[in-house]
C-alpha cells in the first residue's frame, strides 16, 4: 500500500471518529448533563419533565434546543423613558384590577410580550418562540408569563369555554411581576449608568405597589 493511500485512510477514520464524537456530544446535550439544565432553569426543568411525563431525556432534549436556539441571544438596553413608560402602565394595570380583572390581566400580557421584544427577544406575535427564549436567560421567572398569558386567553373565552376566577387572575398577574420586574430592572450596562430619576414612593405610580387586596376586595370574576 502506497504511502499517499495510508495518509488517505489514516484521514477518513480521522474524520469519521470526529463526526463520531460530536453526534456524541449533541445528543448528550450540555455537559454535565441534566445538572447543567436543572441548574439553568429551575423550576422550569421540573414543568417541562411534567409536561413530558417523566421522561428526562424529552425534557433535557427540549431544554437544550431552547439553549441551543436563544443562549446566544444579548438582551438590548432599555432606555430610562422607556422603562418609566412601562412601569406605569404596568402599575396602571394592577390599579385597575379592582374594577376590571380580566382587562388588567390582558393588558399585562400584552405588555410582558412587549417588552420582552423592546428588550431584544423575539416577538410577541410569537408565544411560543419568545417564551422558549426568556425561559433561557429568566428561567428563574418566566412561568409568571405562562400563568398570566394563559389566564388572560381563558378569560377572553379560552379553550371550551373555561374561564379563570378572580383569585386565579390575581395570583397569575402577581407572579408575572417579578418577570417584569427582571425585564425592566436593565442589563448590567443599564445598572452602571447613573440614576437619572427619582425611586417611586410606596403607593405611588413606580416599581413597588403592595398587593394586599383580596378574592372580596376585587369586583367581577
């Protein structure tokens, strides 16, 4: 055998043991595995097993596509008008709860889907494909966005006619909070930059408005 045909196999088995390892290692997924991921996403590592019935390699199999697809992804700054804009109407939206839980509800969808494609996710036109992005980088977070996307879907007729009480809107619209709270707090570029405007007093129309109200404070279901 000619040396040129040595060098020849010598590189086919070469390449073939490469391709070999990296099929390998996509289909392991992240390493470390399933700690990784459970690492990553908390919470909703638990819910997407659920979903999947227990099966974790379906679950870290769908966890890893959304790494895969969105890790990537640099979130935009939001600029300090802006996030005054959005905080008030967030703020607008809980105030008018009381009179009106399923409009509220809806506003606040609305307004996460918004911001989290002013902060650089995709749009909101698009649940699915946003969600699976915020649920990379606000894992932590990110089902107060399905609880109150999901209300406000029953509550505008939903699917068979089910439609969610007052109390199941108001606990939706409370976790979703802390994701607007995550996506209007800034980058870490935005948190370098000085203050350019008062912190809102408790009550008023700023980031911090108790919710003490009840199922019997809030009128309609």
């Amino acid at each position: 055998m000619s040396t040129g045909m040595i060098i020849a196999l010598i590189v086919i088995v070469a390449a073939v043991v490469v391709v070999a390892a990296a099929l390998t290692l996509r289909a392991r997924g992240p390493r470390g595995g399933g700690r990784d991921l459970k690492r990553r996403f908390g919470p909703e590592y638990d819910r997407t097993l659920a979903r999947h019935d227990g099966d974790a390699k379906a679950a870290e199999r769908e966890l890893t596509e959304r790494v895969e697809r969105h890790g990537s992804l640099r979130e935009q700054p939001l600029e300090p008008d802006r996030r005054e804009q959005f905080t008030v109407r967030w703020t607008a939206a809980q105030e008018h709860f009381v009179d009106a839980p399923r409009e509220a509800v809806a506003e606040a969808d609305r307004l996460l889907a918004e911001l989290a494609a002013v902060r650089g996710f995709p749009d909101g036109g698009h649940y699915e494909e946003q969600f699976a992005a915020l649920s990379v980088h606000h894992a932590e977070h990110v089902h107060g966005y399905r609880r109150v996307h999901r209300v406000a879907r029953v509550g505008a007729g939903g699917q068979d006619g089910d439609r969610a009480d007052t109390e199941e809107m108001r606990e939706a619209l409370v976790e979703a909070r802390a994701l607007f709270d995550d996506l209007v707090g800034g980058t870490r570029e935005d948190s370098a930059k000085p203050a350019t405007r008062k912190q809102p007093t408790r009550g008023s129309h700023g980031t911090h408005l108790p919710w003490t109200f009840n199922r019997h404070q809030a009128k309609g279901s």
